[in-house]
C-alpha cells in the first residue's frame, strides 16, 4: 500500500503523540479522498446488495465467532446492555458484540491525563427524539469528546497537559488540549477484506474558526501491517472546506487514496463535509442535519463578543454545526490483528468543545478507503 506524505513525515513522531436513520439525509455530490462518493457507493453497493454471492471465498465464510456472514458483512448477534459509561456497553452500543476471537481488547484512556469522567458514554439518542440523530443499526450508539458529552454547554477544560505538537497536522505549531482515545485490538476474521462504521462530528468551533488553527480534530487511526507497515495512520480524511486557508497534507502524486497534489483535511470542522450555517452564503442558521437538542444547533449568525483576540469570547459557545452523518471504509487483511483507535481533541486551547457519535462498526468482505456522507 502506497502512503502519502504527512502520514510519512508523522511516522517518526508517534511515539511523543501516542505516550506509551437509518440515514435521513442523502449525499452529496462530489469526490472524497480521491474516492469519489459513486467509487464507494459502488463498493457499498457490491458489499451491501442481496447480489452478492454468498459462497464466494472472501464473502462467506460461514458462521465466524458469534456472528454470520449476511450482503457482505460480518452481522454479530447482539445480546448486551448498550447504554452506559463502560467501555463494554460503548463496544454493544457500536455493533461489536464478538467474543474475544474478534475483540481483543478495548480501553478509553487520555494520553495527556485529561478528566475522562462523563467524556465517554453509549446513548440510545443524542437530542430529542425527533431529531436526525437516530442509531444506524440497533437501538445504541456511543459517544465521546472533549467535554462532558451530555452537558448543557460545550465549554469545559477538563485539565490537561497539552501535547506539543500534532504531528498529522499541516502546523507544527498545534498543539492538542483535552485528548481523548478510545482504543479498540481487533482480530479481522476469515474472509474480512475491510472495517467500515458510521459518525457525526460536532464541534462549537462551528462556524467563527473554519478555515483556523482553532480546528478541533477527530482522527480515526490504524496500525495494521497491512497499513504502512503497522505504522500509526490517520484513515478519515477529505477535501476541504477552503483549501486556500487551510489544509491538513497535500497528496503524494503517486498516492493510492488521495489525488495527487491535492489538499486534504482530517474530520474536523474545515472540512468539505461540514454542514455550514451561515459562513460565506450558507443558509441562515440551517444545516442540512437536524441536531436540535445536542447544544451544537447552528447559530443565526457570527458571534458579536470577541476576546482580546478578536475570536468568539467564552460563553457565545452555545452553537455549532456537524458533519451530519459520515461513512468510513478501510482495507484490512483476513485474520490480521489490528488497532483501531478513535482520538478526539482540543486544538490550540482547552475551550469550545468538540464530539462524535459513532455506530455501525462492522468487518466488510469488500471494502475501498474514503469517507463520503451517507
């Protein structure tokens, strides 16, 4: 597998970073990490249709740990309490509910010794109950961010040391505040070709700081040999909201995943996939997807209080946007082991908290890199 050039550049800085609805509303045009949205469509279409045959070698294998071989994915049998604050009701919430031949191990922890308490939790609903936030697949899904999840505002320093550098951004001056890691040890099964899951991105970073350094991020890693070698690898990423003001990595030109000489930006609010609410013509207070009753409800226009920086002061911070929600597919090799980690954080400071839903993990027997909105 080919890599490009900031996953390069960070691999000799992981060890100081690391420290040891169903869909309602449709997609949108365009090309994603060089995958264009009809290029996954097509990979979900040939991994999720009835036309799939089931006794070909990588889609069916039969019956594998507690759970079977259905359109293509790897359906477990889910008996468990999926709602919660343990990591054991997160892995129910998220689909996961495999014996230890699949889920090796699973641990929510702050690398930067960051307050954890209420950051993490599985949910049966984000909102009320008539928003778009419904689960995806069962009657759960989990959560977690950089403040407390279920708070009425989103504005919490949860006392951290911060980390000195982000060695995946594209400004070696950023600095991560409030890192939270869920880390997942994964046995991919027979007949797995790739993982594949569903999220929504919040942030109150929405919509002042788009396009600057105060860009919360949420990266989904991976170390599987099969992926620079096992090497840490940030697997969710898209084009750009504005390119020109700022970007995460530029495409190597012989890149696998991305266009060459392209920019490209991490999940977080400068990317092409965030809903916008007002910013440069946007509608007026409306994004696409609606998260009324999660505190991140778009504001109907630009904060007026401003700190002695000339950014929203603390307490304009009831407002924000979302990615609405987000598909990402990865290639991983049968039977190989793997980590899968879900890392959100603070950029630059320890205020406007950020968060993710995320629902529908689940082992593909085709699979493409990208991420598109479902």
């Amino acid at each position: 597998m080919k890599t490009f050039l900031k996953l390069a550049m960070a691999a000799g800085m992981l060890a100081a970073w690391h420290g040891c609805k169903e869909a309602e509303d449709g997609g949108r045009e365009g090309s994603v990490d060089g995958t264009s949205q009809d290029d996954l469509s097509d990979s979900q279409s040939q991994t999720d249709s009835a036309s799939v045959d089931p006794d070909t070698e990588t889609v069916d294998e039969g019956p594998v740990a507690d759970g079977t071989w259905k359109h293509g994915e790897l359906v477990p049998v889910c008996d468990c309490p999926g709602i919660g604050e343990t990591t054991a009701a997160m892995l129910c919430a998220v689909d996961l509910c495999f014996d230890e031949e699949i889920v090796l191990d699973n641990v929510f922890s702050s690398p930067v010794g960051a307050e954890t308490e209420g950051t993490h939790v599985a949910v049966d609903r984000f909102g009320v109950s008539e928003n778009g936030l419904g689960p995806m697949k069962g009657g759960s899904y989990a959560m977690l961010g950089t403040g407390e999840v279920l708070a009425a505002v989103h504005n919490q320093d949860m006392l951290s040391q911060d980390v000195d550098e982000d060695p995946f951004s594209n400004n070696k001056y950023d600095r991560a505040f409030d890192v939270m890691e869920w880390q997942l040890r994964l046995r991919a099964p027979q007949g797995a070709k790739g993982i594949r899951f569903n999220y929504v991105f919040f942030s109150t970073e929405y919509e002042e700081f788009v396009g600057s350094e105060y860009n919360d991020k949420f990266y989904v890693f991976i170390e599987a040999d099969s992926t620079n070698g096992g090497a840490r690898t940030v697997i969710n990423f898209t084009e750009c909201r504005d390119p020109g003001a700022y970007h995460d990595f530029i495409c190597e030109q012989d890149a696998d995943y991305c266009e060459g000489g392209a920019k490209y930006c991490y999940i977080a609010i400068n990317t092409a996939l965030s809903e916008c609410c007002w910013l440069k013509g946007c509608p007026g207070g409306v994004a696409e997807t609606d998260i009324e009753g999660t505190g991140f409800s778009c504001a109907a226009q630009k904060s007026q209080e401003k700190n002695a920086f000339g950014f929203p002061a603390i307490g304009s911070d009831r407002f924000g946007s979302s990615t609405g929600w987000l598909a990402t597919e990865w290639p991983v090799e049968p039977g190989e082991e793997f980590n899968l980690i879900f890392h959100i954080h603070d950029t630059n400071d320890a205020n406007f908290d950020s968060q993710v839903i995320l629902d529908n993990i689940r082992f593909v027997g085709e699979a493409k890199a990208g991420t598109i909105p479902i």
